[in-house]
C-alpha cells in the first residue's frame, strides 16, 4: 500500500511540474493585457530598425529614443542629441559634421546651434557661421535661418519630409579670419 501511495504521488508530481512548466511558458510569451505588438502600438516605426542608434533594435528596445523614459511611460517618440564643437579660423573655411540617423516614421527633424559673435575693436564683427542638414551624398536638405539676441547668434533649421538615411549636421564658415565655439541639438519626431 505504501509502494502504490508513493507512486501515485510522485506521478502527481511530475504531471503537476508539467502541467505548472507550460503554464509559465505560455504566460512568459504573452503579451500583457492591451499592451499590443510593436507595430500596432508603432505602425510607422520598422520594428527591425534602431530609432536611438544605441545598438538595440527597435522592437526589443525598452527605451526606444533613448530619453531615459521606458516606452510603456513614453508618450512621445524623439530621439534628441546635444553636441558642441569649434570652427578654426581660416581662409578657406572650416566645418563641423555630426551624423545623424534617419529612420521609417519620422515627422521632422529641429535642431540649433548657437555661438558668441565677436567684437574686435574697433568694429563688432559677427562670425559668418552656418548650419544645415544635408544628405550623406552632399544635397542640402535644410538651411538654418539665424537671430542675433545681443551677442548671441542662434541658427535654427526644419527638416519635413525626409526620407529613411543617413544625414549630416554641418557647421561652417566660409572663411576669413574668425572661428570660434559653438553648442547645438537636434531632435528626430516620428510618429
């Protein structure tokens, strides 16, 4: 009797770790209640892509901008950088170039980029400095326009309709003998 006992419970055992084993895998598979797939949750975005070029791609990304909010608490999807650089003096001119990564479901692209003007004596002369958004193949696809705020120089620039690439931040001059420091940042919306 106490050989059939012992038998009938570790067989009990055994159906019920089964049983208990393809419980837990089908939740761990499931979605949460309403939470969605990625592309019903982002239609636009490619879920194989990489919105934050951190690496991830964006289905499997927990922070899909890189903003430091999960994406579950985020209710906006933009991915910002900050920069800063400095343009040498030079007859011919100098730039800055900053890659910036494009991808599906974009709305636009914002970005600024501020500097100091300079006031030699006797005349105050500002640095002719300029920002745009081109293409990896060279075509500008934004121009910054600028406003002078007492010795600050701000150049701001809108890029809609952009295709999936990659692009380029530039900062120039055209030349001449004045250079100098700058900061700036960017932000990519999408949808």
């Amino acid at each position: 009797m106490v050989q059939s006992d012992t038998l009938v419970g570790i067989v009990g055992a055994v159906i019920l770790v089964a049983v208990m084993g393809g419980v837990f895998a089908y939740e761990y598979t499931q979605a949460p209640p309403g939470a969605g797939t990625f592309s019903s949750l982002y239609p636009s975005l490619d879920p194989m892509g990489d919105i934050d070029s951190d690496g991830i791609e964006n289905e499997v990304d927990d922070d899909l901008d890189n903003d430091g909010i999960a994406n579950d608490m985020d209710n906006e999807t933009t991915f910002a950088a900050s920069f800063s650089g400095s343009l040498s003096p030079a007859a011919e001119g100098s730039e800055f170039i900053l890659p910036v990564h494009v991808d599906q479901g974009i709305l636009h692209v914002v970005g600024n980029v501020t500097y100091a003007a300079v006031f030699p004596a006797p005349a105050p002369v500002v640095p002719a400095f300029s920002a745009s958004l081109r293409t990896a193949e060279g075509e500008t696809v934004a121009t910054a326009t600028s406003q002078v705020t007492g010795s600050t120089v701000m150049l701001s620039f809108e890029a809609m309709d952009l295709a999936p690439d990659e692009y380029e931040l530039v900062v120039s001059h055209s030349g001449g003998d004045i250079g100098g420091d700058f900061t700036g940042n960017y932000a990519v919306h999408y949808e």
